[in-house]
C-alpha cells in the first residue's frame, strides 16, 4: 500500500522496530529499494531530497512508489526530506508525497514551532504526515554545513513543548549524529536519547544513520527511534559499483549491464540494513 509516515511508524511503535528510510539518488535505484523492502517483509519509507526530486520530477518517484507499492504488495512512504521552504512541502504534497520534512532546527524555538505549525496545518488536511526537527545534526545538508562546534543537542524541555504546540507526527533529534558520516562511527548519546524518549510520546528520528555503528541500533530502538535515515551507504554503494562496470564495459554495451549490477549493490545495503531494523536479535530467524 501507498501509505503515510504515521502509518507505518505506529505499527512499529507497536511491536518495537524502526523502518528504514532510504534516500533514493536516481530513479534507476528505485525499484531495487523496494523490492528488498519486499523481500524483508518490510515496510519502507523512501525519501528525496527537494533536488533530487526537482531532477527527476515529483510525478514520476510518486508514479513509481505508488505502482509498486501495489503491485509488490509492499508498504511505501514517500517522504521530503529536509525541506525549509513552504513552497517546496506545498509542491511535494501537491504532487503526491505522502510524507514531510519541515526542518526549522536552524530557527529560534518559538519560529520553528510556528512555521512547523503551518506546514502540519496544510499537510495534515492532505492527509499527509510531518517530520520536524529540534537541535542540529551535523555534517552536510542541501549544501549547508554544521560544524562540530555549532552543533546543539536536542533539549527534552524544548521537545516536550515542540511536539505539544506543533501537532507533528515524528520528531528528528539530535544525539551526536552527522549526515555524511562514511568512514568513521559516531558516539550517539542513547542517555539523552532516553530523556527525550520518556517526555514525549510521537515517534523519533535518526537522520546520519550511515555514520551509526550496528551495535548502537537495537539501542536506539528499544529507546523510541522509530524512522531510521540512511543516505551516505547508498549512494557510496551505487557510486562504487559503477566505477568498477564503467570502467569494465564496452562502450557499445547496452547500458543495463552497468547499471543492474549498481542497483543490486544498493539493493543488498537497504536489505542489511532493513534485517538490523526489524530488531530481533538472531537474524538468521528472519532470513531463513
Ligand atoms: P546519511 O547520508 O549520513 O546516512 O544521512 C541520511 C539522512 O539523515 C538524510 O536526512
């Protein structure tokens, strides 16, 4: 099914796992993305940049989520990630996403509140659910970069009142993460990430999941993450694989030989990955 942030985080809230939400960098990694939700016997949120979207067309990621959702019989969310703009959330729920990012971390607590208020105002009457964002992540995003220094960890008081005046259906936090963080793991703050969990009562989101090491997950989980960002280990797969065909490949070769075996890589990370989420222990239960 075609279906919302909201949906699927509640079910997980349920039985205690994290859906997996993957950036898709290009349409040609799509389908694969789904698939291995499929064949994890998972829901899956797949989310774009408001870049990414623009490249490809909004239309054209909703056209595809929407047909294999029923086509596959997988549960599909397609969400905005990171968006400041409203005219950005407006075009992307217009279009058809089923989900949204209003990021306001960078404002004063009372303008963040207030612009994320508006957005949930609109989307919610569309049927469409919202992430907000309280704190500052690290790393790179949509070109702007938060040093070390300049990052802020996510306040329980502020989340408490956020969510209570917002009316937002899942809340990204701060506990030590950076987008783009490839080569090196981070230290995640699970004692703050308790706090928060104990104050407020909508699901929580990890954005920078690639610089998250393994171990920490079922942590995380079993303390209210509930939306798992991964970005970074996607695109280095695709990325990676793609050096090696092209490289590899006559240039007179249909240009699927290339390219299947980059979805494919893709494929196996979102799989991994979804296999840590569902947060059983002994995963050779769930792969069998
Ligand atoms: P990574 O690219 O670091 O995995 O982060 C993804 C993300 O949080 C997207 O918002």
């Amino acid at each position: 099914m075609y279906t919302t942030l909201k949906e699927v985080t509640s079910k997980a809230e349920q039985l205690n796992y994290t859906v997996g939400a993957f950036n898709a960098h290009n349409l040609e990694m799509l389908p694969d993305m789904i698939r291995a939700a499929k064949e994890q016997g998972s829901p899956i949120i797949i989310q774009t940049s408001i870049d990414t979207a623009k490249y490809i067309g909004h239309e054209n990621f909703v056209a595809v989520c929407k047909s294999m959702a029923t086509k596959e019989m997988v549960d599909v969310v397609l969400h905005l990630d990171h968006a400041r703009n409203f005219d950005d959330i407006k075009e992307a729920i217009d279009k058809g996403y089923t989900s949204v990012m209003f990021d306001g971390s960078h404002l004063p607590l009372k303008e963040n509140i207030m612009k994320t208020r508006a957005v949930v105002e609109y989307a919610h009457k569309h049927g469409v659910s919202v992430e907000g964002e309280l704190g500052t992540i690290g790393g790179t995003e949509e070109g702007i970069h938060v040093g070390e220094d300049d990052k802020v960890y996510t306040n329980p008081k502020d989340a408490i009142e956020f969510v209570k005046a917002t009316k937002v259906d899942a809340l990204a936090i701060a506990i030590g993460t950076n987008h783009g963080q490839y080569k090196s793991k981070t230290q995640v703050n699970i004692p703050l990430l308790r706090e928060i969990d104990a104050v407020v009562d909508v699901p929580l989101v990890i954005h920078g999941g690639t610089g998250v090491n393994e171990q920490d997950i079922h942590e995380l989980i079993n303390n209210g993450i509930r939306k798992f960002n991964v970005g970074t280990e996607l695109l280095v797969a695709w990325t990676r694989k793609a050096k090696e065909t092209f490289e590899e490949t006559k240039e007179t070769k249909s240009l699927r030989h290339n390219i299947i075996p980059c979805n494919q890589a893709v494929k196996e990370v979102v799989k991994h990955k979804i296999s840590i989420f569902r947060n059983i222990e002994d995963r050779t239960l769930i792969l069998r």
